[in-house]
C-alpha cells in the first residue's frame, strides 16, 4: 500500500481521514444521482408523461447493474482492504481480479437475458401499451449493450476506493456522471432521439469512465490487478468476497423488488402516478447517495483498523461519520419537504404529476436521517467482515417490510399509502440495526480497554 495511505489509516487524526475519504465518495455518489436525475429531467421535458413514466419503470431494471457492482465491489473492497491490513498485497490483488471479471461476466448474462426475454419481464415491470416501447428502448442501450460498462465502472470505483484514493474513485465516478449531463440534452432534443438519446447517452458515459479507471489502475501504484491470470476460485477468495458483498446486492434486489411494486400499484391508478413516485424517488435518493457516500467512504478505514486491532481509533471513526450522517441528512430531509412542489415541477410540467409527486416527495424523505444510521450500520458489519447482520437489515429496509406495508396500506389510504410504506419500512429497519450494533459496539470497548490493559 501507499505509505501516504498507511498514514492516512494508522496515524492521520480521525476527523481529517474521515472526511478526506468520505467528502469525495459522497460527491461521487451525488454526482451519480444528479445523472440518473437528468435522464428524467430531460426526458421531462418532453412534456410526455409515458416517457418519464417509462423511466420510472425502466429504472428498477437498470438497478439490477447496481446489485451486481455491490457485490462484488463492496465484497472486494472489504477483502483486499482487511488483506491490507495484515500485509497481505497477494491476496488483495486476487480479491480485485476475481471481483472485476466475475461482475462483467454476470453483467454480459443479464443484458443478454433481458434482450431475449423482454417480452415477459417489461409487462411484469409494469410497462403498458404507453409505455413498453419507451421502455424497450431504454433498457437496449443501458442493459442490453451497457450492463458490462455500467457494472465495471462501479466496481473499479469500490476497488481502487479500499486502498484509500478515494478522490480518485470519486472522480471516475463523477467522470460518468458529468459526461452523462452533458450528453443527455444533445441525444435527447438535437438529434431527436427522445428517451433512446437519454440511454446511449448513460451508456457512453459509463464506458468512458470504465475506461478512466482501467488507465489509472495501470498506471498507478496500486496493489489491485485486472489481470486475469490473477483470477482465483481459490483461498476462500470467492466466498469472502461474495459473502461480505451479499448484504448490498440484497438490498439493491430488494430494492428493485420494491419499485417493480411500487409501479405496478401505481399504475393501477394513472401514468402520472407513475412519473410522480418516480420524480420524487430520485429527488429523495440525494439523501441516500449521501448516506451511501458516507458510509462506504469509511470502509477501507474501519476495516484496516479492525484487522489491525485499533479498536480505539475504529471507534472514533464510527462516531465520526454517525454524526456527520445525522447533520448532513437532516438538512437534506427539511429540504426536500419544504421545497417538494416547485422541485417536482422543475422535472415535469404536468399539473396531476406536479401534485402526486410533490405530496408523495413529502412522505418518503420524511425518513432519510434515519436511513443515513441504517447505512452506517450496514456497513460496519460489512467492513468487519460480518455477514448475517447486514444481510438482515438490507432485506428489512427493502421489500422485506415496505411491500407488505405497500399493500397494507394501500388498502387503507389508497395512493397516498403506497408512498407511506417508504418511511414506515425505514424506521423499522434503523430499530432493528440499533438493537443489533450496541451490542457489537460495547464489545469494541470491551476488546479495546482489554488491549490497553494489556500493554500496560
């Protein structure tokens, strides 16, 4: 490793070396965000309620990149940062090989499932006679050719992020994203391509970033190997990589899972329905991307210190990022609620997509502070190596919780229920994760008061 970057883990005052891995990786993510909002924002424009409707639809789809990109990604970030910690460069260039090739080979296999198999999977999506062929047309250029690009660009980012050039990960990141703001405008209204230019537009961006990422490792000091001569089914490489990654992957299932029903709730009301849960599930991921940005951002931190058993300075790192987690989503939360209409009317205008979207932008950001320490905890257990607790609490936050409420309330409230199901899901999963972390945290103290003792 870097010795700035052994540094950066072992000696740099906590506060410092929080922010300065976690400032670029929530910029990134936001970055990452502010695109997948332009495709709507753009496609909004239009003034065409199928297509943005189509996006909405199409984007539980699309996630599924996301799914794949976590689990190895995060899975591999764990591993070769802990192999870091105990010196291990080999097995960290292992755990890098085999999460990059094993993550755009399961991406090739799934454009290629969704291109045969179109004609069953967009109807469960919820696509209609408006919608299926906007539909269609999105998913081609994002999936069917894009899934490998999409897929490798942020699983190279969580990779070169656990050995701590965070900056650098979240400029390819960010790469992709302004590239995709960029290119958005000129596919969708120049060349009148319409929700098709919207596509090509993410899919370039995201090959372009790929390849950022590929320079820069090559060139760069980095213990992380794209060759795949270093790929390896061997040392429990595979299992730990998967195993850790697991929990992000179920929750981004899960999370796909809970839009598709979601959707097919909403559009047995109206395809504005549709576009205005959309909107306003986009506009209320700004509070995700920061809590994501914050939480995998300290990864390679508080697994470095864990394997090197600095339970001290781990600790400090949790407490760091809890509250800059807790501020900064806060803020976030009174935002988006005080300023839902005219945020939902920059999108779209459409008077009844105005209206369900803004009242429905109000409810579901209602929760972001206590997604923000859902997060936290996920990912604690994920940089210690812990598998069954994330696992848990990914499935709980996603459609283990919100559908069952999505129907339930739904019966009770009509539209306005489905929304509901958002924050009342949230709140369930953050109780859970609190009961679960206290313990493991008064076991640190205990571990780290027995280690001072000791050298005493």
């Amino acid at each position: 490793m870097n010795t700035d970057n052994t540094e950066l883990f072992t000696r740099t005052p906590v506060p410092r070396a929080v922010l300065s891995l976690v400032i670029p990786t929530v910029i990134s993510q936001l970055i990452t965000v502010v695109y997948n909002m332009a495709d709507t924002f753009f496609i909004g424009q239009l003034r065409d309620p199928n297509q943005v409707a189509a996006a909405s639809l199409s984007l539980p789809l699309f996630l599924l990149t996301t799914g794949m990109a976590n689990l190895f990604g995060i899975g591999g970030a764990s591993l070769i940062s802990r192999s870091l910690g105990v010196n291990d460069a080999q097995r960290a260039r292992s755990a890098a090989a085999f999460s990059l090739w094993s993550a755009a080979g399961m991406a090739l296999c799934y454009g290629f499932i969704i291109a045969l198999f179109r004609a069953q999977i967009l109807p469960i999506a919820g696509a209609n006679a408006g919608t299926y062929d906007f539909c269609y047309r999105y998913l081609f250029w994002t999936v069917t050719v894009g899934a490998v690009p999409t897929v490798a660009n942020a699983t190279l980012a969580h990779l070169v992020r656990a050995e701590g050039y965070s900056a650098q990960a979240s400029f390819g990141v960010a790469l992709g994203g302004v590239l995709n703001i960029i290119l958005d405008p000129i596919f969708i209204f120049p060349l009148g391509l319409q929700i098709e230019g919207a596509a090509i537009a993410t899919m370039l961006s995201n090959l372009i970033a790929t390849l950022y990422f590929v320079v820069l490792i090559q060139r760069g000091n980095f213990n992380l190997s794209l060759n795949p001569r270093h790929y390896t089914l061997r040392d429990g490489i595979p299992k730990e990589v998967l195993l850790v990654g697991l929990p992000s992957c179920a929750m981004n299932l899960m999370a796909v899972f809970s839009n598709v029903m979601m959707n097919r709730l909403m559009v047995s009301y109206s395809n504005a329905a549709v576009a205005g849960i959309g909107i306003a599930k986009k506009i209320d991921m700004l509070a995700f991307a920061i809590a994501n940005g914050l939480s995998q951002g300290v990864i390679p931190l508080i697994g470095f210190n864990y394997s090197a058993k600095n339970f001290a300075r781990m600790r400090a790192a949790i407490r760091m990022t809890l509250l800059l987690s807790l501020v900064v989503t806060t803020l976030g939360a009174v935002l988006l609620f005080t300023c839902a209409g005219p945020i939902v009317r920059a999108f779209i205008d459409d008077p009844e997509t105005v209206r369900l979207g803004g009242m429905f932008q109000r409810i579901i950001c209602l929760t972001g502070p206590f997604t923000a320490v859902t997060m936290v905890i996920i990912t604690i257990f994920q940089s210690v190596g812990r598998k069954v607790q994330p696992l848990l609490l990914s499935m709980l936050r996603k459609g283990g919780l919100d559908v069952p409420f999505m129907f339930l309330m739904n019966a009770v409230a009509g539209v306005n229920g489905i929304a509901w199901a958002t924050p009342m899901a949230d709140t369930c999963a953050m109780i859970t994760g609190l009961i679960l972390f206290v313990p493991f945290w008064r076991r640190l103290g205990r571990e780290n008061r027995a280690i001072l003792n000791t050298n005493l």
